[in-house]
C-alpha cells in the first residue's frame, strides 16, 4: 500500500528578497556562498539565488504495513491431546487421522486388566460399606470404623473413574473402557492403532483440534516491532489459494527474540470454518498497522555528510545550518523523516551539496 503522504510543494526562494541584516561573524568568502560556524549563508549577490528552493517540511499521515512470512498453526486452546487413564490395548479405533467428530463421539476402546481390578475393588468397598453401615446402626462397629469404610470405598471410586468423573469415560465392561471426544472438531493426530498394548497414559493415542479458527504465525524483524500492535488487521496469501484474500487479526506478539533469525512471532487469528486454512501450510501475511503522523521532505533535500544525513535548514531568510535527521523510507520522491526536523521547518528542496567545502 502506497505511503498516504500529504502533498509538499516546494516554494521557490525569490531573487528579489532583502538580505538579512545580521551579517555572519568570522566570514570568509567561498564560490556564491558564505560559511561561518557551519552555518552558509547566500548573499544577495549569489547567483545561486536564481537556482535554489526552499520547502516546508510537511505532515502526512502513513500506515505501517509489514509484510511477514508465516506458517498456519492450530490454536493451542483448542487442541486436545486425548491420553489414557490407565493402561491396556486398544481394541477398537472409531475414529482415526483427519475424520471430523463431535463431543462426545467415540474415539477408542480399550481393554485393561488394570481398569477390571480397579472396578472389582470398588464393588468389594462398595459391599464392604453397605455391611459396615448396618452393624454400626445395630452399634456393633464403632463411628471410627464407619468412617474408615467410607474412606476406602470413595478411594476405590476414584480409582474406577480415573477420569475424575469428567464425560470421557464410559464404562464397557468388567474391564473395557471407551473414551469419547470432549470437543467438536477434527482428528489431527492419530498414534494409537488396534491391538497395540498402550502403557504411557502421559502420551496422547490421538489429538483432537477445532480448526474453525486458526492462527498464522508470523515472524516479525525486530525493527518491525514498534510498527505491530494487537488489535492489528492482518491479510494473508497463500499459495494454495491463489487470488484468495483472509482477514484475520493480531492476538499476540512474543515476549522473547529467537537469537538464531533475529525474528519475534506475532501471532494473528483467522477464520477457518470452511477448513480453507490447514495447518502446516506456508503464506505471506500483511500487518496494515495504524495510520501515524510523521514529517517529510522531498527525498533532494537529504545530503548525505559521512555516516550522517542532514537537511539544510533555514534559520533566517538565505541562512542554512545543518539538522542531522533520521530517514525512515523514501518513496516516490518523498522522504519521511524517523526525527531531526518538525513539520513546518523550512529545508533547501535540493543542491544542499554544494554547501560542502
């Protein structure tokens, strides 16, 4: 998107301007100039008069579009990693990679020795306190004793749901088990497989994403960052969908710099009900940012002395003295200007060179 630069027209010093009574200290005469103490001044006599123009440095309005490679990734909070309680082999898989499911569809089916014991012994505590209840009502056990079965028989509960009573498990048999998905989504990731004796309950048999939002995860130069803000706007490209334009917007901008590329991610959210956005696929993402107030010159007004670029700015009618400024872009003849110089400030539009000894 072209820089929204206000217009800045150059006004063209005239020859006929009376010179300025306040004449330089210490002058020595150069070819159509006088210097003293870095300032130049143009006399009245200097042909130059006829060919120099002095602009007004200008406030526009710009945005602070960046363009950022990303990649699309599932959201993390809507991704679940579904893990088992307790150990056993996988009797059934009824749903498998990229099949679509609904909460509280079935997933897998899993026959274990561990779970059988568990609801064994809960049936036992559950006996066991039944009994314990009536001989205390006949005063035969103690309150201690009651209260020690009720202990045993809730621990034994807990160990023949371990999944804390969350709906996930559903109870098959003496020793199967079937846990259903907890969200509506997708299979993204399916390890588990039919006869496989599966003892990790921390590593997941399948993970299930709701990919109708995604995130793109660019990264960001870290001179770009101080032009990103969340809130941003952001458009992205991608190869697989030439022609295709999604909106989507900045959730997050990484606390910590990858010392390796240099690179901050910023993370946006897009849209994905059509399932358009795959994770894993590259594209080009557009941050539009928020319109800033800056000054510009035109771009012949830049002189560049050594490591510095300066302007020559007019203090006094035909008196110049040096401003060291810093350029952020140039374009279209227009330079804008990160600091050195305020809107309304007077610069030689040009030939600021010939100032140089």
């Amino acid at each position: 998107m072209a820089l929204l630069l206000a217009s800045l027209l150059p006004v063209l010093a005239g020859c006929g301007r009376a010179p300025d009574a306040t004449a330089l200290a210490s002058t020595r005469e150069l070819p159509f100039v006088l210097q003293a103490d870095g300032h130049v001044r143009v006399p009245a006599s200097s042909p130059l008069r006829h060919s120099l123009s002095v602009a007004v440095a200008a406030t526009a309005h710009v945005g602070s579009a960046r363009e950022l490679p990303a990649q699309v990734a599932v959201d993390p909070s809507r991704l679940v990693k579904v893990v088992l309680p307790l150990g056993g082999r996988i009797v059934r898989m009824h749903r498998t990679q990229d099949q679509s499911v609904r909460r509280g569809d079935a997933l897998v089916a899993v026959d274990s020795p561990e779970y059988g014991k568990a609801q064994a012994a809960y049936l036992r505590a559950r006996k066991q306190l039944a009994r314990t209840r009536e001989l205390a009502a006949a005063d035969i056990v103690s309150r201690r004793e009651l209260e020690e079965a009720e202990a045993e028989e809730a621990a034994a509960r807990d160990d023949a749901e371990p999944t804390g009573g969350v709906a996930t498990l559903r109870r098959l048999g003496a020793r199967e088990y079937l846990l259903t998905s907890p969200i509506d989504g997708q299979v993204v990731d399916a390890q588990g497989a039919v006869g496989a004796y599966w003892s990790d309950t921390a590593a997941p048999v399948l993970s299930v994403a709701d990919l109708s939002q995604v995130w793109l995860l660019g990264d960001a130069q870290e001179q770009d960052l101080a032009a990103i803000a969340i809130g941003d706007s952001v458009d992205a490209a991608l190869a697989a969908w030439p022609g295709r334009e999604f909106r989507g917007e900045v959730v997050s901008i990484g606390g910590v710099l990858d010392v390796q590329t240099r690179t901050v991610k910023v993370r946006a959210v897009f849209d994905n009900a059509d399932g358009a956005l795959k994770p894993g696929m590259f594209a080009r993402v557009r941050l539009q940012g928020r319109e800033r107030r800056v000054t510009t010159v035109p771009a012949a007004a830049l002189v560049q002395r050594g490591a510095e670029t300066i302007v020559w700015r007019e203090s006094v009618e035909w008196e110049f003295e040096p401003r060291v400024v810093e350029v952020g872009e140039i374009r279209d003849g227009i330079a804008v200007l990160a600091s050195g110089l305020a809107a309304g400030e007077r610069v030689l539009a040009g030939n600021g060179v010939l100032f140089h000894d």
